[in-house]
C-alpha cells in the first residue's frame, strides 16, 4: 500500500446506489431479461441553516403543520436470464480438454471473466471458477467439483451486484468479489480480495529503516480513482503490486499473483494480474471513475 497523498475529483450522482482484447469468445447462450422492482433507500435531507432571530418581532404559531409527501418511484433491476445447459458439464476438477472450453464458455455467458476458451485450466478459469462459487456460497476453492459443475450447468440467471445505477467498479468486501457496472447493469464478475483486517507494522520495502504500520482495512464508501502506474510491477512500500488504480491515499485495485479466496491484502483490492491487464485495456477505471465498496469481510460483524 503506496502512503503518498492524492488528488480528489469533482464528485459524481449515484444517489440511488448508496445504501441500496482479452476474452476472445462471444456470449453464446440466449439471453431474456425480466424485471424486479425493489425500493431505493431514501436519502438524508440536509437541516436548513439557522436564521439569526429578532426579538422584538412575535410571530404566532400556525394552527396546525402538514408535511409535505413524496412518492419515490421505486428502482428496477433487469434480472438477465440465461439458459440452463442442456447436458450437463461434468466435475472435472482443475482437468485441461474439452469440458474445460464448455465450461470456459459458460462463465464467459453467465459474466465471470477468464482470458480465453482454450481448454486450459489455467489462472483464469481458476479465478472465475473460485468467483462463481462465492456468488452462489458454495465452497471456493477453484476446482470444480460435483456441487459446483451440478450448479453451474443450471442456473438460469446472470450474477448481479448490488448497485442499480451508475457506471463503477463495486468491492464487495463479504463475498469478496469485484463487480463492473455499467449503467445499473452488472458486466462482469471477478474474484478479488481485500484487506485482511489484521494490524501490521513491517519495515518499509523502499525503506528498511521505516516502519509502517495500519489495521490492513479496505475502506467503505463511495470512492474515486485519482492517480495510477500503467507500468507493470513496481515496489510499494508494503512489497510488489501490479498497475494499480488507486482511490482511497494508498489503497488501490492492483494485480497480484496471489489471491487467494479469503481477505488478504494490507488494504488494497487484488485481482489476478491478467485480470488487471484486462481492466487497462477496457478502460474500466479511469482517473475519476467511481469505486464503492461495501461490506464486512467473511467473520465480521455485520456492519456498513
């Protein structure tokens, strides 16, 4: 985690979210949407300011106060439906050939991103493997075992986060999943993980003679990206990151070769690194761009 200081952008509205290259294959399964309608949280109202008060001047109270009502039209969220596979793909573990494309494809369909639909079991289709048994609470290991393949030949509709409008990259720090929104709509889905939550103190990495110390949280909140490094690894003062994009001081989304299926990190967000590759060759946080992260990791009490 970098502890230089930042920038911080003009503000962006997505009011009614608060409280609230590289795959080179085309979806293939059909898609239908359908419709939910839930209702928006409603957000505080300001106090107005207080007016000096002349006492010479007596005004009489009104005989009665009526508050004014509003109706606030509640928010829909498009449900993306996919078809259920009609034979069924086999648990084939973390086993290369020809299941492994289907299955490749699937993912790619239903919206967890991997690299391409090349048979090969590698990085990528672990990663999006371990993504999908987040979403769906099963066990998150990246293998893809009897419950996890019996799963994923049936569900008939697309992951979703949590946000209904705006563009953003969400952190979901309870499933320790990354979404992309685009327009309220749910894009893509990533494994990620965030901060482990337990304190440190470390000798900086630049920097022996330095100790640097934090409580290795993610921060919640609606956050901005405001600096970044497009060029490959480099070494932060807590050790190695790759390209990252950061929002809060030295918090960051950044590529690493470890992320594991549990909180990690001393407070950044961490993807795989080809994972990170995509997100600069998609464009998907530029300087600006809006980062909300939500949540309490896996263990915590529930809170914001």
């Amino acid at each position: 985690m970098d502890h230089r200081p930042f920038r911080v952008g003009s503000l962006a509205v997505i009011g009614a979210v608060l409280l609230g290259g590289c795959a080179t294959t085309a979806i293939s399964s059909s898609i239908v949407t359908t419709t939910t309608s839930t209702t928006p949280p409603v957000a505080p109202i300001a106090e107005p300011e207080a007016m000096p008060v002349d006492e010479s001047v007596v005004v009489a109270s009104p005989e009665s106060t009526v508050a004014p009502t509003t109706t606030v039209e509640p928010l829909v969220r498009e449900i993306v439906e996919v078809s259920a596979l009609d034979t069924a793909i086999p648990a084939i573990g973390t086993s290369s050939g020809a299941e492994t494309t289907r299955l490749q494809q699937r993912l790619l369909d239903l919206g967890y991103w991997v690299q391409a639909t090349d048979g090969e079991y590698g990085l990528t289709t672990r990663q999006a493997v371990m993504a999908f048994q987040k979403y769906e609470g099963l066990t998150p290991t990246g293998s893809l075992d009897e419950l996890s393949a019996m799963r994923i030949s049936e569900v008939d509709t697309r992951p979703f986060g949590r946000a209904q409008a705006g563009t953003m990259v969400e952190v979901d720090k309870a499933k320790q999943l990354l979404f992309v929104i685009e327009e309220g709509q749910t894009r893509w889905v990533l494994n990620a993980s965030t901060g482990s939550e337990i304190p440190y103190s470390e000798p900086n990495s630049n920097n022996p003679d330095v100790v640097e110390e934090g409580d290795s949280v993610t921060p919640v909140g609606l956050h901005k990206v405001n600096r970044e490094r497009e060029e490959g690894w480099w070494e932060g003062d807590l050790g190695q990151i790759y390209r990252p994009k950061y929002f809060r001081g030295g918090v960051a989304v950044h590529g690493a070769n470890s992320v594991p299926e549990y909180p990690a990190s001393h407070g950044c967000v961490r993807v795989s690194v080809p994972a990170m590759d995509w997100i600069w060759t998609q464009g998907l946080l530029p300087i600006g761009s809006l980062v909300w992260v939500h949540g309490d990791i896996p263990g915590a009490s529930d809170g914001a």
